[in-house]
C-alpha cells in the first residue's frame, strides 16, 4: 500500500517556455541535421555545404514549431498527458507540412514528395524527443527531488534545537509570554521541516518562516542579531522552492553573525528583474572562521534544487564583496494566484 509520501508519478508534458527544454530541443535537432549532413556528403569538405542545406530546410519549421508550443504551453499543460501528447504532435505535423509545402511553392524542394517526408521526420523526432523528456522527468521525479531536499533539512545544525531550548529555559520565569511565542515559532519551523515539501509555495511563506527563525535566533544573540529587509510586495507572491531561504539565513548567522564580537547585520533583498525574481542575501564576513563546509554543503544543495524546479533559468552566485559575503540568487517569476 503506498503512503501518503509514495504517490505515483503522473506523466507530463515539458515546460516549453523553459529555457533548458528549448536548448536541448535545439540541440538535438541540430545535432540531427549534422548527421543528414555527414551522411549526405560524399568528401568531408561538403559536410558543412550540406548542413548549412540541411539546416535551411529545418529552421524555419523549427522555430514556427517552437514559436507555436511556447504560445500554447498553458493550454497543453491542462490537458491529460495522452492528450497533450497528440496535440503537440499534430502542431508539429501541421506546422512541418506548411513550411515544406511553402519551401516546395518557392523552388526549394524539388518536388512534392518532400513534403510528405518533412512531415513523418518532423513527427518522429518529435515523438522521440518527448519520450526523452518523459524519461528525464522520471529520473528527476518528486521522489528524487524529495530526497535530496530531505537530505538538506537533515543537515539543519542540531546545535540551533539545543540552543533555542536553552535559550526559552533562560527566559521562561522572567517573560513567559515571550517564552511562549519562542516555543510556537520553534513548533512551527519544525513542522515545516516535516511538511511535504514537494511542490513550490509562495515566497511570502518562506519569508514567515525565516522571520520565526530568526526570532529565535534573537533570544540567543540580543543586539549582536541585526537583520534589514527589503521585500517588494509585488514578488511576494512568487513561487520558490520550499525551505531556499531559511538555510541560507541560518549559514549567514552562524558564519556571519556568531563569529564577531559585536552586532552585525543580515541584509536580504527581494524583488523582481522583469520575469525574473531576484533574492540577494549578505553577512559580515570573517575568513578565519571560513574553514566549515556548512556553507558550500548549504548553496550546493539549494543549487541543486533550483536545477530540479528550474533547469538552466535559474542560477545562484556567491561571493566576498566589501567585506560581506553575498548570495544572489535570480529565477523565473512564477507567481502564485
């Protein structure tokens, strides 16, 4: 019997408005025209004279094909996969027989015949190319995905549970309504930890749960803890990884703020980019105290889960910048409704 963790994978059609499916569809089509091209060429000197024919003959339908997928995208992702499939297909049919059949009226093909094969060529690659991106989308299923980002919150440092609890038992008789806040926003946060967190959420929910951390974090830390927020309104609503901010937050503490013997400052700043959502984080930065992996462990495996929701149009930088060190992270703006 499967759990409420295990639920099968339903098939989907890619993304093509993503710029990773695009590339590799461009890719492989190339990479197709290449081969006609040595297979045509009777010396090695005619390989690039035939690709560039080859080539000719492909573009055009390619880019009105791919023109005509990224318009209908929303409309394909609705439909059942099985649907979505035939559908696809038969644009790529139409859209093959239209171009070969206005190259064959302009002199460009010799003869009808071309258009008949333009259009099984066209649809086979097609079809292939979609079974690619099925397969791929199996092998980077929400299981995967699931365990790498388990394997993340694994590495949350122990050290902050014990700290927090000592930290609301220093303060419990003093200000028990303060303890008590403490206590929810430590509840919260871990339950996150065990939320299914599978899907992408709105960032504004991401922002909550690093507010609660780092309210914490305050119990322990007092004025030494100086965070500054700027968060346009308008990019709350966009859609992120679950659990992209609060690792990053807490490596910017432990290696920002712990290490100095006076207050020291988080800045984080959110905002769009046109259709890009923008999040950039700095902390104080002390080299002496660089040698802990935690840090690398934290962007490589936030990396990672921006490469599984976002393929290549998403990208995260860091880096020392005047004495702060800075993480920029920019992904496509997908806003929640």
């Amino acid at each position: 019997m499967l759990s409420i963790r295990q639920n099968e994978r339903t098939d989907a059609l890619p993304d093509f408005r993503n710029l990773g499916v695009l590339a590799r569809i461009l890719l492989v089509v190339n990479a197709a025209a290449l081969a006609v091209a040595m297979v045509r060429a009777q010396r090695p000197a005619e390989v690039t004279v035939q690709f560039f024919e080859v080539v000719f003959w492909v573009e055009p339908a390619l880019f009105a094909i791919l023109a005509a997928l990224y318009a209908a995208n929303a409309a394909l992702a609705r439909l059942g996969y099985a649907a979505g499939l035939v559908c696809t297909l038969a644009i790529v049919a139409a859209l093959a027989g239209a171009t070969s059949a206005a190259q064959t009226w302009l002199g460009r093909l010799p003869d009808w015949s071309g258009l008949f094969y333009g259009v099984v060529l066209a649809v086979a690659q097609a079809a292939l190319l979609l079974e690619y991106f099925r397969v791929r989308a199996r092998a980077f299923s929400p299981a995967l995905a699931e365990a790498r980002l388990q394997a993340l919150q694994a590495r949350i440092r122990p050290h902050f549970l014990f700290n927090s609890l000592n930290a609301v038992l220093a303060i419990i008789r003093g200000d028990p309504k303060r303890a008590e806040g403490a206590l929810e926003d430590l509840a919260d946060l871990f339950r996150n930890l065990l939320a299914d967190n599978r899907q992408l959420i709105p960032l504004r929910r991401e922002i909550a749960l690093c507010r609660q951390y780092l309210n914490l974090e305050h119990l322990r830390l007092g004025e030494r803890l100086q965070v500054r927020w700027t968060v346009d309104a308008d990019a709350e609503t966009a859609l992120v990884p679950p659990m992209l901010l609060q690792p990053l937050v807490e490596n910017a503490v432990y290696h920002g703020i712990e290490p100095g013997v006076g207050p020291g400052a988080i800045e984080i700043d959110v905002g769009s980019d046109g259709d890009r959502l923008r999040v950039a984080l700095s902390n104080p930065y002390f080299p002496e105290h660089q040698h802990r992996q935690g840090n690398r462990m934290a962007l490589a495996n936030i990396r990672e889960r921006l490469q599984l929701h976002f393929d290549l149009e998403a990208t995260l930088d860091a880096g020392v910048e005047a004495g702060r060190y800075r993480i920029v992270m920019l992904m496509p703006l997908r806003s929640a409704p």
